[in-house]
C-alpha cells in the first residue's frame, strides 16, 4: 500500500486528524482538488464573519444612541470586501503548509474510486489501507428555468459591489445571514420561502424576534411562495411564482439548501451507500458499509449539527481510532450551534421543543434580558435566555437570544457536558460584571 490513510478532501474533517495520524508515524495522504481547508476556511464561516463583524458592531453603536453615542459608523462594502480578501485569502496555503510540515503527503486532484484500497487522481493511482471521505457538501441548485441567473453562497462572499435590490430564496442559516448583512449595508431585501417557518431548528419564539427586527430595518418576507420561472429582463431578474406571484430584483441569491459531494467519485463502482440528498451512511464507528473506507463531516448522514467544530471532533475520533487508541464508537458532546444574525440565536443540548414535549422529564426557566441591569449597560432589552432542566435540575439544555448569544451558550455547554450540579455551579466563580456572572446566576 502506498499510504495507511487517504483522506479525499482537505477539510476540518480531514486536516484535524491527518496531522496527528502523520505525526504518530502513520504515512498519511491528503487529495485535495481545490482550496486546501475546504468550504470554512475560503468561502464558508471565516469568510462570512468578517463581513459580519462590522455588522455586529453597529448594532450595539445603535443600541446606544444618545446613550453615549451620537450618530453611527457609516458600512463600505467594498472596503470590507478588501479587508475580507486580507483575512481569508492566504489560509488556504497556510492549510497546505501545516499538513506538510507534519508530513503529510499533497495529493492534487480530484479522486476516484478503482477498488475498496485504490483511487485514481488524474490518472496516477494510489492505494490505501484506509480511505476517509471528507468531501464536503455544496450549494443546491434550484432546477427551475432560469435559475441560471442566480448566485449561492459562494457568489456572494466575493462579490465586489452589493447590488441595491436583492432577493433571497430560502429560510436557513444562509439566507438569514446573508439577509442581516446585505440589509446592514443598505441593500433592499427580501426574502422569499416556500413555508411559513424560518430556522426551523432553533427555538421559534427568539426566531420571531429576529424576522420582527430585520422587518423593523426594511427586510421583506414573502411567506408560502414558490418560485417556478426567472428571466432577465431590462429592469433586473424577474422571479415569477404560483398564484400570480413576482418580484424583480437586481441579484437573486439562491439559498434553498445544501448537497452532499458524492457525485463524481465512482462510489458505485466499490458499492459504498449514500443518498445524493443526505450523504454517506456510516457506522458508530464513521466507517461506510464498505471495510477500511470512512467518511467524516458535512458529507455523512448524521443528526448531529453539521458543523465545523462536529467535523474537527469526527476527525479527531478517527485519529485516536487509527493509532489505536481506542476501539469504542464515537460519542458526540454537546454541541452548541449559532445562527449568526444580529443579534444571534444560540443552542446547546435538549431542545425547547422536546422538553415541553415530556413535561415529566423537563422543567423549563425563561429570563429576560430586559430586567438584567448587565443587559441594560448597552441597552440591550430585546434578549434573553431559556434553560431546559432534567429531573434532577441539572441543566441539559439551553438556547440564547442576544448580543451575546454565542459566548452564553459556549459556557453553558461546559455545564451541560460535565453535568453540573446546582452546588457545583457555586463554586464557579466569574470576574464581575461580565457576561459570564450574568448567564451563570441564572443556572
């Protein structure tokens, strides 16, 4: 064999486990046919919270107008889209670099399947005793005439000038994102969704928050409409829906999902099992229905969030599980998830949902921020905070709604994780005032 492990794909799910591999004296491979760090890395999470973080900022300059504050920054797009550029675009050899320093053998390609052990990268074959595939996924496409004229995600992390009108099909995380920061910048938005529910995983209550404030700020919602026709015309893309339905505007950002990377690797050759819409099926182990090939990341069928910080925890498994470390199935944490809005939502652990589903398992506390006189130092009166309790009052669960939504729940999901008890939590001490003091009084 000419490696231990192949991994396909050079992304958290990838980069995270190869090092260490390599570095234990495994002879490690990583096939990479694009940026090295995946989508997070170049054109995903890092890329899309420096365009936030002026965003942010403004926010809680607003919120404390004649407060301390009088007048607000004014955004440039383009000089943001400069300074993105300066943050993102070397990561990619950065990426590079760390796995060969680690030794690492760079595979540049796209991969496919020969047999169980082989791939061929532009005609040269390799083979491995194990094989991991960390492809990722990638924008839907919306099969519609004239979805042409649309851009995804991708598109809309570089684009070098926000067009003045702009329309967003779907209510996911990219579609509200991108819809706080397009409207922040002064764009006309609106946002258009087949249903009438928008980030259907998160607490629906702080969800409503959210749209009544990008509504308050000039953001359109058009509920239970579905687009089936687009045509450029002299005044911009048109969309035409059912019922008569149209709205033309300037740039059309097609937000209506994700796919998995599954298609052109020759998976069927080797008869391993997926879904083009859901992924890869693995084990409790990451391993597919065909011996010595896993797969890791937004790639695989899985419940869990499909998040950065999952794939890194999924690549670190396999890390332990080929140096031998340990033979058990992988054992997912807590694992905290946000939507980056402004202000964001947060969760951690048991839903509200499925706690008031089983009363007899769950007892729920709701604050406001609106009477936490931290909250009220930058006037911060539209937050808060729900606390899902098991039995035995240890907190399981949480979801935030806030300025600090992200950093409340990171240090509820230590609590969560480590099962914490009431008389523990005591002895938790926190620099006062600080956000930290302010949520963990709560618990």
């Amino acid at each position: 064999m000419d490696f231990d492990v192949l991994f396909i794909g050079s992304g958290q799910g990838a980069y995270n486990g190869a090092i260490p591999m390599s570095q234990a004296g495994l002879k490690v491979a990583v096939a990479e046919e694009g940026r090295f760090g995946g989508v997070c890395t170049n054109r995903g999470c890092n890329a899309k919270i420096t365009l936030d973080r002026p965003v942010e900022i403004l926010r809680q300059v607003e919120q404390l107008q004649e407060k301390g504050f009088n007048g607000a920054p004014i955004l440039n797009w383009e000089d943001l889209m400069a300074h993105k550029h300066e943050v993102i675009d070397g990561l990619s050899e950065s990426n590079r670099m760390k796995l060969v320093n680690a030794g690492v053998t760079i595979l540049t390609g796209h991969a496919k399947f020969v047999d169980d052990h082989t791939v061929s990268i532009d005609g040269h074959h390799y083979s491995s005793t194990k094989i991991v595939i960390v492809s990722g996924q990638h924008p839907h496409q919306m099969e519609i005439p004239g979805s042409e004229l649309f851009h995804d995600s991708t598109d809309f992390l570089v684009t070098e000038h926000l067009p003045a009108k702009m329309a967003i099909i779907g209510g996911g995380y990219v579609a509200m994102e991108s819809a706080t920061i397009a409207n922040a910048f002064g764009c006309d938005v609106t946002v258009i969704l087949r249903g009438t529910k928008v980030l259907r995983g998160f607490y629906q209550p702080y969800v409503q928050k959210i749209i009544s404030d990008l509504q308050s700020r000039g953001v359109k919602f058009n509920f239970s409409e579905s687009i089936e026709q687009a045509r450029q015309t002299t005044a911009g893309i048109q969309l035409n829906g059912t019922d008569g339905y149209q709205l033309t505007a300037d740039y059309v950002l097609d937000a209506s999902g994700r796919r998995p990377n599954v298609q052109n690797m020759d998976l069927d050759r080797i008869g391993l099992k997926f879904d083009e819409a859901t992924g890869i099926e693995v084990d409790d182990h990451l391993q597919t229905n065909v011996p010595g090939i896993y797969a890791t990341g937004d790639v695989i069928q899985k419940t869990v969030p499909k998040i950065t910080p999952t794939a890194i925890f999924e690549s670190l498994y396999l890390s332990h599980l080929f140096k031998q470390e340990t033979t058990a199935a992988i054992n997912y944490p807590a694992i905290p998830h946000t939507v980056f809005t402004s202000p964001r939502i947060a969760a951690v652990g048991v839903e509200v949902a499925e706690a008031k589903a089983h009363p007899e398992k769950y007892h729920i506390v709701e604050f406001d921020y609106a009477t936490d006189w931290f909250r009220q130092v930058g006037n911060e009166t539209n937050g808060g905070i729900t606390i899902v309790y098991d039995a035995d009052n240890i907190v399981v669960g949480a979801v935030s709604y806030g300025n600090d939504a992200v950093e409340t729940i990171n240090g509820l999901t230590d609590i969560i994780e480590n099962k914490t008890s009431h008389e523990d939590v005591e002895r938790l001490l926190y620099i006062f005032p600080s956000i930290a003091h302010s949520y963990m009084r709560k618990v």
